[in-house]
C-alpha cells in the first residue's frame, strides 16, 4: 500500500506532466507572482495574464496541465499544497470552475453559467480559476458568449483554454489568450511514468506507450488492461483481412461494435457511480423505488450518460483510426527502408508481408483514406458509413498487388 500511495504522491501536480518541461517552467513562473504584492498581479508581472490557452495534440496531457496549473494559482505563490491538489484531482475546490462536454458540443447555456461563476470573487484562494477543456467543442455563438468575460475579466479570474491547435478557436478568442504549445511526449517518457505511477512492468510500459504514440490516456489504458490490447490487436488485424466491399462492410460493423465496447467498458463504472451518488443525495436508499417527483433528476442524468456514451463511441471509433493511421504508416515506412522502429512492433511480421504485397501507391491511398473518415466523422458522418467507404478503399488496396 506505500508503493502505491507513493505512485500516487509522486503523479500529483506538476510531477504529472511529461515531456513538457517548458510549458511547466513558464507555468511554475506564473503561479509564483503573488498578487497581493505591489505590481505583481495580473497584468503587473509579464510573467502572468489573465488567460491562457493550452493548445496540443490529443493525449499531450492539455487538461493534465491546466489542472497542475489551476492547482498551482488555488495554491500559495510558494508551491502546490497537497490539500489543495486533492480538491482540484476531485473538481471539488470552490474556487474551480470547470467546463467541458460529455456530448459533441459545449452549449451555450453551459458557457453562459460559467461566465456568471467567472465574476465571483474568490473565497478562499488566490484566484478564481475557470478550465475550459473542450475550447474547440464550441460553436461560434457560444465562444462569444465567453468572448466579454475574457475581455473584461475580473481583476482575480484566471481562464484555462485547452485545444487542439489555435486554429480550432475564433481569432477574437485566440487575440485574448497567451498560448502555450505543448509537444508530444517522447515514449520513453510516457512508459516511465506508467511504470512509477501505475506499478506497470516495464516491458509492458514500453509497449504501450509506443502503440499509443505516446498518448498518455491511451497509454494508460493498454498498459492496465488486457481487454483493451486485445481489442486494439483485433481491430489491426481485421484492417489485414479485408479484401472485397462484403468483407468491407462486415468489418465496418465489427468496429463500431468494438467501438461501443469499449466506450461502454469506459463508461459503465462511472455511470454506476453517478447514479449512486444521485439516489443518496435524493435521500432514496439503493434498490428503493424514485418518487415520481424526483424521476425527472435521474431522466436527466440518465441523457446525459446517453449522451456521452454516444460520444465515447465515436471517441473509440476515432481511436481505431489512428491505430489503423500507425499500421498502415508502418506498412509504408517499411516500403521505403525507414522502418526499423515501428509503432506495431508486435505486427513486425505481418507488417514486412504487407509491404511485400501490397504497392506503394495503394498504401499512400488507404492511408489518404483513414484521414478522410476522421474527417467525415469529425463532421458528424454515421461512423459505420464512413469506415466502410475507407474499408472499401482498403479492399481495393489489398487487389492491387
């Protein structure tokens, strides 16, 4: 049990982050400027503002930072209190304020709560500290319903933007911002973290992280669980079998359904948990019968987890195809003569025969092909009709030999 609580201690704050050594430094920089001294609040230090967009690719560890960051403003100027880290990990801390999505947009009646948090001042820290994990999941009416908190910010509210890239937020947004870009952690990194905070065997740790392509969530999951390798080994090779539009469609199928399995693994103890929590704090004792009065509490909760489910679904569906984005990429390296170091080491085999067989071209094709279901599902294509125009892409790949 020490081992364990040590992991945990030691992947607390800014011991969480990897690879990400300057935004850190920047951060730690900014969380160190006490406002209570003369000219050193915000706007009186230039090495802190009052809002701040983190911008990487998905699994840089974006929210895990702006979390450390929060931690670190709700916190002395001198360092992150412990006390203080717990209550942020559990979004506890009244002087937190979170916004983000469980369904595929942030609404604007969400954004226009937040904003009347955002003008509260603080109770007990620092600062009011507002994250906004899903900045890319708003529509334009719904940035601008942040766009006057983020012009004339109360004098102790600090805003957390996480995105994607810059590009994925409006410009009127993205002008009220300082951003910080972080980089994609180096595998090495990512494994040695699972290996300190999880207890993972190094082997394991290794691989994971580098079939993740060093995303830290993703990473995670294949290193602690065996379903989750097994589902994503599956999905690999049944991209290898497909070679006719009937096999195409049968394994459009069987990935959304893998896909739902694994949102549904990710979900089920969570939603389990929340509902507990609903019924004790409608005072109704586990397996007691809801009062038709409070039936439409847990109708909502019940849409929200639906919602979010669906969500989860096409978030596993978009993992499939960054899996299938690394073996194809592979396949390709390999062709060329780079391929010494592939993501799917464990396919080497069927890597090598794969680029025996099948040409160049077609290769580059599938590969053009994975981007454009991403896309197409980014823009709220049926996940099954877009994986099965790339698979049918795929098939012809696999005939042309």
């Amino acid at each position: 049990m020490a081992a364990a609580d040590e992991r945990v201690r030691m992947a607390s704050g800014w011991d969480a982050i990897v690879g990400q050594a300057d935004a850190v430094a920047q951060l730690q920089r900014a969380a160190a400027v006490d406002p209570d001294v003369d000219g050193q609040g915000i706007g009186g230090s230039g090495a802190m503002t009052h809002a701040w967009l983190l911008t990487g690719p998905p699994g840089s560890g974006r929210s895990n930072l702006a979390y450390a960051f929060a931690a670190a403003l709700l916190s002395p100027p001198t360092g992150i209190d412990d006390a203080v880290a717990t209550l942020v990990e559990a979004r506890t801390h009244p002087d937190l304020v979170t916004l983000s999505t469980e369904g595929v947009l942030i609404t604007i009646a969400q954004a226009r709560a937040v904003v009347q948090r955002a003008s509260l001042a603080p109770s007990t820290a620092r600062y009011r500290v507002i994250v906004v994990e899903d900045a890319d999941r708003m529509a334009e009416r719904t940035s601008n319903a942040l766009l006057k908190a983020l012009e004339e910010p109360p004098p102790e509210t600090v805003w957390i933007l996480c995105a994607p890239s810059e590009a994925d937020l409006l410009p009127t947004i993205r002008s009220r911002v300082r951003t910080l870009t972080l980089q994609v952690p180096d595998p090495a990194a990512v494994a040695q973290l699972l290996i300190d905070r999880d207890g993972v065997a190094p082997e394991i740790a290794e691989r994971a992280a580098r079939e993740a392509q060093s995303h830290i969530g993703m990473a995670r999951r294949l290193a602690t669980s065996e379903e989750a390798r097994a589902r994503r080994a599956e999905t690999l090779q049944i991209a290898m079998r497909v070679s006719t539009a009937a096999s195409a469609v049968l394994a459009a199928a069987r990935y959304v359904e893998i896909a739902t399995a694994d949102a549904d693994a990710l979900s089920a103890e969570r939603d389990e948990a929340e509902r507990a929590q609903a019924l004790h704090q409608l005072g109704i004792e586990p397996g007691g019968t809801v009062p038709p009065a409070l039936r439409r509490q847990l109708k909502e909760l019940e849409d929200a987890q639906k919602q979010r489910a669906k969500r989860g679904m096409r978030d596993g569906v978009d993992r499939i195809l960054v899996d299938l984005l690394s073996l194809y990429r592979d396949i390709l390296m390999t062709q060329l003569g780079v391929g010494s170091e592939l993501v799917n080491e464990a396919m080497r085999p069927t890597v090598l025969a794969a680029a025996a067989y099948l040409q160049r071209a077609a290769v580059i094709d599938v590969l053009d092909s994975i981007r454009t279901a991403r896309e197409r599902i980014e823009a709220n294509v049926p996940p099954v009709l877009a994986l099965e125009a790339m698979l049918v892409r795929a098939a012809r790949a696999a005939q042309r030999r």
